[in-house]
C-alpha cells in the first residue's frame, strides 16, 4: 500500500502530496488518458447541473482506476444533489480512504448524516472535520472552515 515517506498516511498513486502532512508523493503517477477524459467529462457534467450524468461518468472512471479521489467526491457530490444521500455517503467513505487527512471530506460526510437526521453520525464526522481542519494542506483557508464547521455543530440537535 502507498504511504506517505514523512508520516506513513495513505497516498493514492494519483495524488501529488499526502493528505495529511502535504509532503509530496514520491510515487505519484497521472490517471491515464481515457480515465481523465472521463474525469473532465464528469466535472463539466457537474458543472452544468446535469448530475445523472456525472454520476455515470464518475462510476465509469472509477471502474477503470479506484484509486481518484475527485471521482468519488464529485461522484458523491453528484449522488447527493440528485436526493441519494445513502449512496453518496457511501461514495464519500472511499473518498476519505483515499485522503484521510481531508477536512472537507469529513465536513461533507456531517453534512449528509445531518440531512438524513442522523446526528450522532453527523457529530462525530463534524469532529473529526474541525480536527483535520487545523493540519490539512489542502484548505486555503482554515478559519473559515473551522468556523464553517463550528456553525453546523451548533445547529445540531443536541442528543
Ligand atoms: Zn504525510
């Protein structure tokens, strides 16, 4: 399994640096061609509303490389506007495996616990969220995520 030189984390192939501690992957390698035409067909899919789409797009880059972490996010991300919040937390989860040290993962994955008016779930993954929002390399902006991620928190039904 590919780890992370500096601190061990997992690292998909196709990332450029860890999720976790942002060294960079030494083993990086690009998706290959018709797997990114898939990817690019997807996110404009995306783009434009047209989530049913998307999602086949998505599913069928996955098919070909199970290891792209905007695949599954947009992927769930897609499942999630067309009312399928079930298999988009499911899409989700993979795409945590890939990024485990990802805030926004975790914020989404509160996010979609909430909505189905699973608030233990929703608590736990909000946690994690305002954990990882203080480490994650990807996050240009780390208060307003935490303090995006302390509003949801508060706006839980307590248990
Ligand atoms: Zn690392």
């Amino acid at each position: 399994m590919p780890q992370c030189p500096n601190c061990g984390a997992y690292v998909s192939p196709h990332d450029k640096v860890c999720s976790y501690c942002g060294a960079p992957n030494p083993a990086y390698q690009p998706p290959a061609d018709d797997v990114n035409l898939l990817l690019q067909q997807g996110m404009d899919a995306f783009q434009q509303h047209q989530y049913a789409v998307a999602v086949d797009r998505y599913r069928q880059a996955l098919d070909r490389d199970p290891d792209i972490f905007d695949a599954y996010f947009y992927l769930a991300a897609s499942l999630s506007a067309l009312g399928r919040e079930k298999e988009a937390i499911a899409a989700m989860k993979k795409a945590r495996e890939i990024r485990p040290g990802n805030a926004s993962v975790d914020y989404n994955l509160g996010v979609l616990y909430k909505n189905l008016g699973q608030a233990r779930e929703a608590r736990a993954y909000l946690e994690s969220a305002r954990m990882k929002a203080g480490t994650d390399p990807a996050l240009e902006d780390r208060k307003r995520m935490t303090k995006t991620i302390e509003r949801e928190l508060k706006a839980l039904p307590s248990l």
